[in-house]
C-alpha cells in the first residue's frame, strides 16, 4: 500500500512540475541581480528567466530579409566587455529585439509598453506621471517596480534635454543626461563594464534610426552600430520594432528610444500598422 502511494504521489508530481516547467519561455533580456547594480562582469551567455515571463506568449511576424530597409542597416557591433549606462544587469546576453507598443493617450501617441519580440511576453510598462509638466516617465518592470525614470526639460523649442534617474529617484542627481532634436541624438556618459566616457548618437529619419557608440572621446573614433530602431512591420501591434547588440544595456536603448519617439511628428501615425 506505501509503495503504491509513494509512486502514485512521484508520478503526480513530476507532470505537474513539468506542465509549469513549459509555461515560462526564455528571455533574452534578464536581470542579474536583483535591488543593485553589476559591474565588472560581460553579460552572461546563459539566462534562465522567470520572473520576466509571461504565460501564452506569441511571436510577432518579422520583415523578410530581402527587404530594403534590412539591407541598408548596418550590422550591429557585438560588445564583449558590455555597454551599459543605466543598469548593467540588463545587457542583452544575445542579439535582440524588442517590440515597443504605441497607444493613443488623450491627445498623442504614447510608448506603453515593451515586449520581447521573439516571445510576445511583457517586459516593461512606461508609465507616465499625470499632469507632469517634464513628462516624467517611469520604465516598470512586472512587479512594478521603477527600473529607471526619465524627465523632459520644461521648455524645449528647438532641442528636448532628457534626465535620467535610477528607479524612482528623482530628488537624487542624475545618472547622465541627453539632447534631443529632430530624432538626432546627443549623448555622453561613463560605461558602467569598462569605465570610459562613451558617446551615444543616431542616424536616419522617417522612423528608421540607427544608434550608434564611440568609445573614448576622440571624434575621428569609429561610430559603431548598437541599436536600430524602425516601424513595426505590417499585421504587427502599432509601434516600433527595436534591434539590439550584444551585450549592450537594453535600458539603456528602451529610454533612448522612448526620447526618439517623443521627437517624432505626431501626424505620421495614420493607421496601427504604417508609419509615413
């Protein structure tokens, strides 16, 4: 009678850990330390991720290879000692990409949320305070938990500056600021992995931006391809569809992005599925 309980109680245990088990799809994004931030370390090539998944994940359709637009982009500069400026527990572990979601909130088109494109499942909400006069923006993850806000300067006529926080802490000094103008990006900051001053900027226009890294400060420096940023492809939700490097803080990309949004002309989103 024991031996026939022990089995049947092994047996029932062990599909129902392997039914939760098939829940929880890897993420190419993870965290790697929880409530402080890692230095000195490359990302790591192995991420088991639970706590940023979501049950009943689907993958968007991706543009064909053979399309102009992939064609023309450069390809992107893995970075094997990491790039990070927000949090380093955030360095993509393999090339990814993201799949920013855009809403209509009151009176313009608004980046809500991030999900991992080859899973469908949630990584971040941005949520915006009410009635802010900076538009102050916090990226939260899916315990709701501020990883990073973002402000704009109260008065932008020509060029928006962008400040950047750590969690929720704005009374504290910023962890490097940026320029924005007419989706032209200016940014200058200290990389967490390796300790040089870095330089971050875009080319392109009509949606299609690429990021670029100088590492030191020298302008003759190669500007190397860590991000491209684009409109989602047809049959996709309304948004943007974001490429990043190895390596590099996906944070970091989300709240650079979100700021190239923002530069953006409300009027080209006609429809959720074109950009023109």
């Amino acid at each position: 009678f024991f031996f026939f309980f022990f089995f049947f109680f092994f047996f029932f245990f062990l599909t129902s850990t392997r039914h939760h088990w098939a829940f929880y799809p890897r993420s190419m994004i993870r965290r790697r330390s929880e409530g402080r931030r890692t230095t000195g370390a490359p990302p790591s090539k192995v991420s088991p991720s639970s706590s940023h998944s979501v049950s009943c994940a689907v993958a968007f359709a991706l543009p064909e290879l053979g399309t102009p637009s992939i064609k023309k982009r450069r390809p992107l500069g893995t970075q094997h000692l990491g790039l990070a400026a927000v949090d380093a527990g955030y360095c993509c572990h393999e090339p990814t990409q993201l799949h920013l979601n855009v809403e209509w909130r009151i009176d313009r088109h608004v980046v809500s949320g991030v999900l991992e494109n080859a899973t469908g499942q949630l990584l971040f909400e941005v949520r915006e305070k009410p009635l802010s006069l900076h538009r102050q923006r916090s990226l939260l993850d899916l315990t709701e938990v501020p990883v990073a806000t973002i402000r704009m300067s109260a008065f932008r006529r020509r060029k928006a500056t962008y400040s950047l926080y750590p969690r929720a802490e704005i009374s504290k000094k910023p962890l490097f600021k940026f320029t924005m103008s007419h989706s032209k990006l200016e940014m200058v900051f200290t990389d967490i992995m390796t300790g040089e001053t870095c330089r971050l900027g875009s080319n392109g226009e009509q949606g299609d931006i690429e990021i670029w890294l100088q590492r030191g400060i020298s302008p003759d420096t190669t500007r190397q391809p860590i991000a491209h940023m684009y409109p989602a492809p047809a049959g996709t939700p309304l948004g943007y569809s974001v490429d990043i490097a190895e390596g590099v803080d996906a944070v970091m990309v989300i709240l650079v992005c979100i700021a190239l949004h923002d530069s953006e002309p409300d009027h080209k989103w006609r429809t959720p599925t074109t950009f023109v």
